[in-house]
C-alpha cells in the first residue's frame, strides 16, 4: 500500500505546479486505518508546506492524527526558513511512520530532515533513488534540484517543425505547424515554467501572446522578450493579459547611436504598462549577453525557464550551453528545401560523428497526428 500512497502524494505534489515555486512540489497524505484522514500541497512560497496542510486538512475534518502514517513526497524539512520546520509540525501529531519518497537537496535539510524525525523516535522509510516514484518526484522538482544542487535555472527549449526540422513555410507562416493535440501539451510545459523567452524577432514576427492557454495556472508565468534596442511595439499581443513582462535590453553607453532611441522607446513601454519591468544586460559579440541574463534569472531564484523563440536565438542559446532540455514536436509534414529557418539555425555545427551524443531520449510519445520528442542533454 506504501507505493498507492505515496502515488496519490505525488498527484497532491502536482498541484503545486505554478504555485509553489521557488519551493518544491511536494505532496502529503496521512493514513490511518487504512484511511486518508488528511491530505495536502505545497502552497505558495511563505505559506505552509504539504506536511502543515495535510495536519490542518485532517483538523478540519476533526480527525485525531495520533500514530498515523505519513506519506510525503520530499523529506520534510527541519529549518526556519520561511516557514517554521515542517519535522516541528509532524512532531506535534506523533506520526508512528514517515514514508518520504525522496531527500531533499537543499544543504540546510539534506538528510537533516530523516534525523531529526527518527530522533524523534518515529520510523522513517526513504525510497531508494531508482523507485519510479523517487523518479518522479525528481523529474517533477527538477527545476528545485538543479539550482539547489547546479546553482542554474533548468532551461527547457520548446521547437514546433516539420520532420525536416523546419518551422516555417516559404511564405513565413509558421504558427501552426503541429496540430490542436501538440499545441495544448505546449501549453502544459508553459504552465510550469517561472518564466517564458523569446526573442524580439517572434514578437515582431509571429506577435505571440505568450500566456498559458487551456491549463490551470496559479501564477501566470512571466513572460520575458530579448530585445535589445527596445523595440518591442507598445500594443503587441503580450501586454493583452496582466502577466508580468520583462524586456531586457542591451545596456549600451550614451555614446551608442541608438542610445537615446532605445532610453525613449523603453519610457515609452514603462508608461503604457505598469506590468513591464526593463533589465538591462551587457552586450556580448553584438547582442544580449545570455550567460549574464541566465545569472539574473537565477537570482530571481527561478527554477525552470520555458524557451519559445527563433532558430536564431535558439542556436545562441544552445551554443552558450543554456538548454538542459530540447521539446520537440514534430509534424507529419515535409516542407522542402532551401527555406527559411531551421529550428536551431545554423550556428551548431557536428564535426565528429565520433563524439558521445550530446542529447538522451526521456520519452517520445504520439500526440494526434505529431509526435513529442523530449531529450536531456548529457553530462560530460
Ligand atoms: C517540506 N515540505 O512542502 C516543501 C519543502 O522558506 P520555506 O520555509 O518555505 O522553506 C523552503 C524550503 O523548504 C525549500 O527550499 C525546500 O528545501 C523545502 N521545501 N519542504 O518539508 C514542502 N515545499
Ligand atoms: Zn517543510
């Protein structure tokens, strides 16, 4: 039964997609008797953790939790941080067992959790690693892990193309390539993301509106434009709903010619949406210096960034090693050659078929007429 408990854990801990970052997703449920007398997921950053929910929902429902067992996602944690530790709150209802599905990474829980709980004289199992729930629970925080463990924001780069890799056709039409099916599971990848880039060249171009459609979002992603001389129209698309917009512009000198352009355009933009907050990044080789960007997005405390953007952005972002993850969907069509824009431009080029591939499959999987292709890029 431990696994059919810690499964509904883990369908709680899903909730808080959208919700609970910069915290992990993390789900719990207490049983007694054979019955769920209290469930719960993390809240918003600040707010409780899935353990204090769980106790409360059992209260509510004037349920005694004295010696039960708790199932819980990630191991709970024993520090002040925002919130009080959650081992305090589990100590308060002397559960007789603790099953966690996986161990927190964050140094200032990172097994201290499980100590103290078994101090505390109750019985604590932890999942081994390769338990598909321990998977799971992983793959849902990976975001939490990574910059917990990497100091990176886990950085996932959605394409849309024909089975010869194109996204547009001759005459520049591009939005949809793939069917209604592949389009809504975009939008699920969306839905987790803290915030989500493109570039000016897709504002201008495709005017996209760059929200969440057609999945639960507690807290709209940023939505965020590389646009380095500000040009990103007063009325486009992206302002339509009240999600936070970040432009990043080059940070370029007075004695720049498009200086004063740039400093008028981005007063203007200011002036027409409160939403907007500008970020001035230093210029590299021409254009936005993404490693730098991608540190301001860690210090945002960010853990996962959703890219939607052009073959040429793309292919800077992969050459500058900023994508953890490729999605990809592909449609059953063949558009030709000699056109326009490759998913990932051209600035990647494979010398030596030698070499250890640099992507690993996760999953492909059929959706309607496309298919999903999602790979991690290896580690060596
Ligand atoms: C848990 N249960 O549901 C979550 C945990 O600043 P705080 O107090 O909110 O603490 C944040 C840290 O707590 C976070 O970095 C992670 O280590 C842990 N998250 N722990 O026991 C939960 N979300
Ligand atoms: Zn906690």
């Amino acid at each position: 039964m431990d696994d059919f408990y810690l499964n509904r854990s883990l369908i709680l801990a899903e909730q808080a997609i959208s919700l609970s970052s910069p915290n992990p997703r993390v789900g719990c449920v207490l049983v007694k008797n054979g019955q769920i007398i209290g469930e719960g997921h993390t809240q918003a950053a600040g707010s409780a953790h899935a353990e204090v929910m769980a106790i409360r929902n059992a209260t509510e429902r004037g349920l005694d939790a004295t010696g039960c067992t708790v199932y819980v996602t990630l191991e709970p944690c024993s520090h002040f941080g925002r919130t009080p530790p959650c081992v305090n709150a589990l100590k308060s209802i002397q559960p007789a067992r603790v099953v966690v599905a996986l161990l927190d990474v964050n140094p200032q829980v990172s097994g201290q959790g499980v100590s103290a709980l078994r101090s505390a004289g109750m019985l604590v199992d932890v999942l081994p690693s390769s338990h598909p729930i321990a998977v799971a629970t992983h793959e849902l925080n990976i975001g939490f892990i990574e910059r917990m463990t990497r100091g990176k924001v886990y950085t996932r780069l959605k394409t849309a193309a024909s089975l010869d890799g194109k996204t547009a056709l001759p005459d520049g039409h591009s939005q949809w390539i793939t069917s209604d099916a592949a389009r809504t599971d975009g939008h699920r990848w969306r839905a987790r993301a803290d915030v989500i880039v493109t570039g000016i060249g897709t504002v201008l171009h495709d005017n996209p509106q760059m929200n969440v459609r057609g999945a639960r979002v507690a807290h709209p992603p940023m939505k965020c434009v590389l646009d380095s001389y500000a040009r990103t129209p007063l009325n486009a698309r992206l302002f339509e709903d009240d999600a936070s917009v970040c432009v990043v512009c080059a940070d370029l000198d007075e004695s720049h010619d498009e200086h004063a352009g740039q400093s008028a355009r981005l007063a203007a933009l200011c002036a027409a949406h409160t939403a907007v907050r500008i970020v001035r990044v230093p210029m590299l080789n021409g254009r936005v210096d993404l490693a730098a960007l991608w540190v301001y997005f860690h210090e945002q405390s960010f853990n996962e960034i959703h890219v939607e953007a052009g073959g040429v952005l793309n292919a800077a972002l992969l050459s500058a090693r900023l994508i953890d993850e490729l999605l990809i969907y592909q449609a059953p069509r063949v558009v030709g050659a000699g056109l326009p824009m490759a998913d990932f431009g051209d600035a990647l080029i494979l010398d030596d078929l030698q070499k250890k591939p640099n992507w690993q499959w996760l999953d492909v999987v059929r959706l309607g007429e496309d298919v999903r292709l999602r790979l991690r890029k290896t580690q060596h």
